[in-house]
C-alpha cells in the first residue's frame, strides 16, 4: 500500500530489536527455578514446623521426650515414597499416615508395660 501526503517520504520507523530466543528461555527459567525454590523451602519448612510441634506437645505433656516420634516419621516417608512408586503421588499423601497410624498398633502392644506407668514420686 502507497503512502499519501506529507509522510510519503518518510522513513519507515525502526523495528525494536528482539532478544534472542534462548535468552528469553534463560531468564523464564531462572524466575521459575527461584519460585521453585521458594516454594520448596516453605515446605520443607513446614515438615520442621510439625517435627517440631509434635516433639514440644509429647514433651510438655508427658515430660518425656519420644524418641519414636522420629522413627514414626522416618516409616512414613519410607512408606509414601513406596506407594508413590505403584499409586501414584495422591494416593501416597492419603495412605501413608493410615498406615504409619496402623503401625503404631503394633509397637503399642509391644512396648514394654512398665514405661506405660506413671513414675514413683517420693
């Protein structure tokens, strides 16, 4: 199409250089890496937060500290990163305290009955 009247002669306006495509690919990855590592820093932040709050709670109730509460989470990780092998990740996150919580049946009826007793006070 011909241009008309006092911009006929004019130069065409420069195009804005493009950078290039794997830079623009570097800089999107680089913003998704640092989200992702936010992201995964406050979960992993919330898995101390539970450890921890459930250490205080056994230890300012019973005034023992429960050195099975880390075994306990140990078999729960073990567990739901096995059924994440054959079910999948949804499945794990709902089976894997049910059976963490059966297996506490077990180690219950084994325990030894005299760390079940209140201490002797004098």
């Amino acid at each position: 199409m011909r241009r008309v009247g006092p911009l006929a002669s004019a130069a065409p306006a420069p195009q804005r250089r493009r950078r290039p495509f794997s830079t623009r690919i570097a800089a999107h990855a680089v913003r998704d890496s640092l989200l992702e590592q936010v992201v995964n820093g406050l979960v992993l932040g919330g898995y101390y937060l539970l450890i921890a709050l459930g250490l205080s709670l056994i230890f300012s109730v019973g005034g023992v500290v429960n050195l099975a509460h880390g075994a306990f989470y140990a078999l729960g990780a073990y567990v739901s990163v096995e059924i994440t092998k054959y079910l999948g990740f949804g499945p794990a996150v709902v089976l894997s305290p049910v059976a963490v919580g059966a297996a506490r049946h077990p180690v219950r009826a084994l325990h030894p009955a005299p760390l079940l007793r209140p201490p002797i006070r004098s």
